[in-house]
C-alpha cells in the first residue's frame, strides 16, 4: 500500500473542471508534510486501489485542453481573446436591434459563424492530436512485478502505481519517478541521458540506495519491506530529499543520486530495478509543464492593437455622423418636418438627441467595414495551409528516423524564423557537436596528419554533392524514391531507435538516435583515423625498446625524453576519461567515478593532502610529488626498473576482477546489448566505446589508430592494450572530475611499469598552458 500526498499540477482522469479542482483540494487537504511510500505487495489489491483513487494520481498522462462538454465555453471563451471576434458578434447582435439594423439580421452572422467554426475545427484537430500523442505514451510497456505471478510481466505505462516495482533495461524510458534499488553493475550505479528534460545529451550517474548495495544476493521485491518517507512532489529536478526506514529500524538518506526521473534513458546499465515514487503529474518532469495553453502569436498582438486603433477611428466617424443627423433633425424644430425622416408606427418623429443616437448605432453597423472581416478568415486558411507545408517540406525530413516536422502548436507558425536574440551556453548548444580528430603535437613537434585531412574531404565531398543534386522543389511524397535509396547509407540504428519505433514514438526515436550519435561515435568519419606515418613509427620503436627493457630489467632511463613524453601522451588519451567499454562477448564494465561517490576532492593539493605517505613508493616519492605539486599530466621515468614480474601480477590481478565481473553481469542480456549499443566495425569482438563526452570518445578511438587501445574499465583499474608489450593495469587512485571551475579532468593512477604514482590531466588550453613549465601564468 501506499500512502502520502498528491500535489499536482492536474488529476489524469478526464474530469470536468470543476470536479477536477474539488478533488485537487481534496489531496491538499489529505496531505502531510511528507509522503509516506510501502510497497503494493504487501496488501490486497483491493485496498492498494482504494488508496491509490483516494490519495495518489495515477500514472495516466493527459494533456488534451477539452472534453466533449467544456470544449465549446472553453473555446470560444479562448477565441474571444481576439478582439476582431468580439467586435464582430457585436455587430451581428446589433443588427438583430429593429431600430438600428441595416440588413438581414440572419446575413449578418454567417461570416462571424464561419471564422469561429474555423478556429474551432483547427483547435479541435491540435486538441486530437494531443489526444493521440498521450494514448500512444500510456500503451507504451514497462516490466511491473506482479504479485500473482511472482516475476515482472508487461504492463502499460498508465498501470503503474506507486508502490509499484519497475524493471528497466539499456535503452528503456523511464515511466514514472522511482527510486534505484538494483542495478546489473557491480558498483550499483546506472547511467541516464535528460536530454528529455534539460536538453543535455552527456549522461548523468545514478547509485543504488547504500543499504541495497550490500545485498548478498539479487534483489526480490516480495522481501522489500521497508517505508520510505520523501518529500512532497515538487518540480526541482536537482533536489531530492527523503530516508528510507528498513525492518531493523535503521534509516539510509536518499538523494537526487538515487532517483529515475521520468522520461529520461537508461544507458550504459544492462538492467535496473526500483520502486515509483511519483507517478503521472506528480512526477518531476510534468510538474515542469504547465499544460496546453492558448498561444497567441505576435502577428495576432498587433492586429489587436491595430483592431483598436481601427474602433477608435470608427467610433470617431460614427460620433460624428451621429451629431450631425441630431443637428439636422434638430434645425427643423417641431413645425417644420424633416423632408427625408420617416415617422415612427405612432405617426411621431423622434426627436434629435434619440434620432442622433438611433443613428450612431446604424452606421457603426453600416462601418463595419473598416475591420475587414475576410481578413480573419483568410489567415486561418493560410496557417492551415502553411502547416500542410511544413509537414511536407522535404529540407526538414530525417532519413534515419523516418519522421517529418510536426507541427504541434498551429496558432504561433507565423512566428518561426522571427529571431531577436540567441542564447547559447556552450558549443553544442546550436551546432551538430561532432569532434573529429585533426592532429597533434608532442613535445613541441607538430604531427600534421596529412592522410586523415585528406580522409576527412573525401567524407565531405559527397554530403555536398548530395546537397547540390538533390531535387529542389516538389513535397515529400514526390522524395520518397530518392529517400529509399539515400537510406541504404545508413547500415546500423540503435536498438534504442528500433524499439521506440515499434511503439509509434516517433520522437523518442530521434532521441535516441542523437544520443547514439554522441555516445557511440558510429561513423566513420569519426572513429577511421589515419595515424601519421612519422608518429606510427615512433610509437611502435617505443614500444619495442620498452619490450627490450622489460624483459633485461634495464632502468627506463635509458629511454629517450621524446618516447618517454609519446608514450605518455597516448597513456593520457586513453585512461584521462570516463569512457564506458563494451564488448558482443564480453560483459559491459562500467567506472564509478570516485569523486562523485566519496566527499569532493577540487585540487591536486586537497588530493596530496589526503593521501598517506604510506602510499607512495621509495625512491619515487620526490619525483612524483613534484609532479602531482605542478599538475602536469606528463611524468618522466627516473632510474626505477621494469620488473616483469610486477607487470605480470597487475594483468592477472585485472584478469581476476574480469572474471568477477563477467560473473556478476552474464545473465544472458549482456551480448545482446552489446550488440546493439553501438555500430560495430568489421570485426566480430571489436570493443565498442561509449563516451559521456564526443570530445573523450574522439581522442580514445586517436589513441587507437595508434595501437593504444582502451580494452577494460573497471572501479579502480584501467586496462591499456599497447603494441608488443600486451595489456597494461593502471590502478586508478583518485579522479577529479571536469567542472567549470578547473576546467581540466585529471586522474591519479600507479603506474604498472614503475608502481609510481602519475598524474595525467586533459583540459581546456587557457587552463593547460599556464600549466606548464616556463609558462607565462
């Protein structure tokens, strides 16, 4: 059962207004400070449903503005926000007044009828539309754990309750806001994508609650009999503040950490459970929507003031017509009859000043024209035509997605292209962010990398010539042959993009496919780099003179500055990141970042502080001390001596941890996701990279080309596979994560040659430059 509040922004039935607000004022009146949540398993359903129809919202999404019986006040009350409408059933009203008509009554109200009908049908159509939209996301399917049938059986979205317990898989839309109680990874964490909700594209970390985490065994939902107490809904999206109370009495926080937001996407974790919290609208993510709302464009706020500067002037022209008919009558006087004045039914005249009012009302009826009525309806027929044309215009059609503009808000299409000012916060923001690696430079040597330019224009060429052949007029249904074949190029698509398709969502679809993009790196203009002949060889002369001297236990000082700072510079491409590693036969391995999970650490000199001299080794404390002082992300080797037998411990220490991990994950799902998480190249075990970052992703797929190759990520290891001298374990010992402070990423790892400690840095090049030696700053 679940008990607790239910503040939000509209109930999901379809209710009318009234009854709507009397049970929001019943939840307000019911709720508590807090909201108290236990799991639906552990009583009848039919008490579960009581509770839930008498406290909580369900997880029904309803969006539509009108119901079959307050669609016709409503719209018209809306309509009647445009003051040309109002003027104009004024004046057929008027008409219907005997003694200041001017023509058939009946005529009069055809053309106010037509404008209104026309507005309303549109309206209607938009309001369908939304209709639609909200049953295709309510039937969309979610794993729910059934109490009956004790496993997790397929059930909509509008099914889920809070107290209900929600399985996930990769790629998967969250349905409702629920706590994170399990998770396939081995550290308890699981990756989501906001783009949904912030526009963000890279992932965010999420941690299983602490005591879950120790579970033993996999988590079952019949055995989940603790009572969470959280705060009331609310639509901050960064705060989440509650304690779960467990059977032995003992309480764990929850944080933000430790809540799914609803519509947001799992990534990079195989599998994920937990229980709702907030379902429907009094989830996050719709308490930050306001609902439909009747929008007016700016073409229609400056019509309505020009509507009344039009009645000002007309109002002007009838007062003046008005006194000068009360003029006229008046110079008659009693005796003398106007020629041109018909008398009342009585036989009487009337007199001037109700003669000059009779006639004020007349000619408001006969100026009428000076507010072109026609106008009105003929821009309600251009916007639905423009719509047409938005919808069949061929420059606005995704091929891979197979999806066209929609057109969601019919009233505002004028306002498109009417841009003022451009907020941007960051590259990426407004442009397609694709990182390409160009070249380098190592110790002050520039590698210009003059195949991959090359490379790079021949990618280019065709885009512009498919551009320029393409056919320049016609609709989208006269495309559709040079669509069919334009589509052979694209050869992989998510399994994200294919289920969303199966479900008619359209739009997730899209989403999924950009984030595919960003994480995956799946074309080959971004991920085939041509290494630079003269680098390659450096590379692989270092990486044999390193062989030599591992196997004679030869002191690396005999390895000269320029391979020393190559060999560093490709160590730093790869493990300076947080780059997820995927594998068809091989279980996903994931990283947790310490510096989210322990207390922050900002600075390299909080990091040296915190450590014991315990930690670093002898005959190398000076040197790297000196290094972690600077921040320099390249470390020279001193007089220490490779040890194979050092080197062969830390690769059968990485192979265990391998092992255990591939234990812990393998259920059958893993190989499939790695399939489909991102496009694989030609090689049936190559190791797909999925990066929080396309800057990250961009330089481990460089690294590769040089035979430098990411192959395991795990909590506190990373593993490098280098040409001749096989797979190499840096121990990861701390991380300190990019912010906007720093602007730099570094990782602190014991070196498995020299079991010092190093330090490499990435970052920003204002930041990096004032970094190093003989700098200016």
């Amino acid at each position: 059962m679940s008990q607790g509040t239910a503040g939000g922004e509209g109930a999901p039935q379809v209710l009318p207004e009234g009854k709507e607000k009397q049970r929001k004022r019943r939840r307000r009146k019911k709720e508590s400070k807090t909201r108290v949540v236990r799991s639906n398993l552990l009583l009848p359903e039919a008490e579960v449903e009581k509770s839930q129809k008498a406290v909580l919202a369900s997880n029904r999404l309803k969006t539509t503005k009108y119901t079959a019986l307050s669609f016709l006040p409503k719209n018209l009350f809306e309509q009647f926000h445009r003051l040309a409408n109002v003027y104009f059933v004024f004046i057929a009203l008027l008409n219907f007044v005997p003694a200041v008509n001017a023509f058939q009554p009946e005529l009069a109200l055809a053309p106010v009828l037509f404008i209104l009908a026309v507005t309303a049908i549109k309206d209607l159509w938009e309001d369908y539309s939304r209709y639609l939209s909200d049953k295709e996301i309510n039937h969309m399917e979610c794993l729910v754990y059934s109490r009956s049938e004790k496993k997790y059986v397929s059930r909509y979205w509008k099914e889920v309750k809070v107290g209900d317990f929600v399985q996930l898989r990769c790629n998967e839309i969250i349905p409702a806001d629920i706590l994170l109680l399990s998770s396939s990874d081995p550290d308890g964490l699981c990756h989501i994508e906001t783009a949904n909700l912030d526009g963000e594209t890279n992932l965010k970390q999420r941690q299983v609650v602490r005591r879950f985490l120790e579970l033993d065994s996999e988590f079952d939902p019949l055995k989940f009999t603790s009572v969470i107490e959280c705060e009331k809904p609310n639509n901050d999206l960064s705060r989440f503040r509650g304690y779960i109370v467990h059977k032995s009495g003992k309480k764990d926080g929850l944080f933000k950490e430790n809540l799914l937001l609803r519509g947001c996407t799992i990534r990079n974790t195989e599998e994920v459970a937990g229980i709702v919290i907030y379902a429907g609208h009094e989830t996050k993510a719709l308490l930050n929507n306001n609902g439909p709302r009747y929008k007016r464009s700016k073409l229609e706020r400056q019509m309505n003031a020009d509507v009344l500067w039009c009645v000002l002037i007309l109002l002007i022209m009838c007062l003046f017509s008005a006194i000068g008919h009360g003029l006229w009558v008046w110079q008659y006087g009693e005796k003398k009859k106007p020629i041109f004045d018909v008398p009342g039914p009585d036989g009487k005249y009337l007199s001037p000043g109700l003669a000059a009012v009779y006639l004020f009302l007349t000619v408001i009826i006969v100026f009428q024209v000076m507010i072109p009525i026609s106008l009105y309806v003929s821009i309600e027929i251009v916007k639905i035509c423009q719509v047409y044309f938005i919808h069949q215009d061929k420059d606005l059609y995704d091929e891979e997605t197979d999806s066209q503009l929609q057109c969601r808000a019919l009233n505002i299409t004028e306002d498109l292209g009417q841009v003022q000012f451009i907020f941007s916060d960051k590259t990426g923001t407004l442009t397609e962010n694709k990182m390409v690696f160009r070249r380098c430079t190592v110790s002050g040597i520039e590698y210009s990398h003059d195949d991959n330019a090359k490379r790079l224009a021949m990618y280019q060429e065709p885009d512009s010539e498919e551009d320029e052949a393409g056919p320049k007029g016609g609709t989208l249904s006269q495309r559709d042959s040079i669509c069919s074949h334009q589509s052979i190029k694209v050869i992989h698509r998510s399994q994200s993009t294919k289920t969303h398709r199966r479900t008619g969502s359209r739009a997730e679809a899209k989403r999924a496919s950009i984030l595919s993009k960003h994480t995956a790196f799946s074309s080959p203009m971004e991920k085939d780099i041509t290494p630079d002949p003269r680098l390659l060889e450096k590379v692989n002369e270092c990486a044999k003179r390193l062989e030599v001297m591992r196997n004679h236990e030869q002191p690396l000082s005999h390895l000269s500055p320029e391979l020393c700072d190559i060999f560093d510079f490709f160590i730093a491409l790869t493990i300076c990141n947080t780059v997820v590693v995927t594998a068809p036969n091989q279980p996903r391995q994931k990283v947790r970042d310490r510096f989210e999970l322990k207390s922050p650490v900002k600075t390299i000199e909080d990091f040296i502080r915190r450590f014991t001299p315990s930690r670093l080794t002898s005959g190398s404390n000076s040197s790297s001390s000196s290094s972690l002082a600077t921040s320099r992300s390249v470390h020279r080797f001193g007089l220490s001596v490779l040890s194979p037998t050092s080197t062969d411990s830390t690769l059968l220490k990485l192979e265990e941890k391998l092992a255990y991990s591939a234990q812990m994950n393998n259920n059958g799902y893993s190989s499939q996701q790695g399939r489909t998480a991102v496009g694989s190249g030609p090689g049936e075990g190559e190791l797909r990279y999925e990066a929080e970052s396309p800057d990250e992703a961009a330089l481990v797929y460089a690294a590769r080309a040089y035979n430098c190759s990411l192959v395991g990520r795990l909590s506190d290891q990373v593993s490098v596979e280098l040409p001749h001298l096989g797979t190499l374990s840096f121990e990861v010992l701390h991380t300190l994560g990019f912010d906007s402070v720093r602007k730099r990423m570094s990782v602190v790892v014991r070196h498995p040659l020299t079991d010092e400690i190093n330090v490499y840095t990435k970052g920003a090049d204002s930041v990096i430059m004032d970094l190093l030696p003989g700098s200016s700053g």
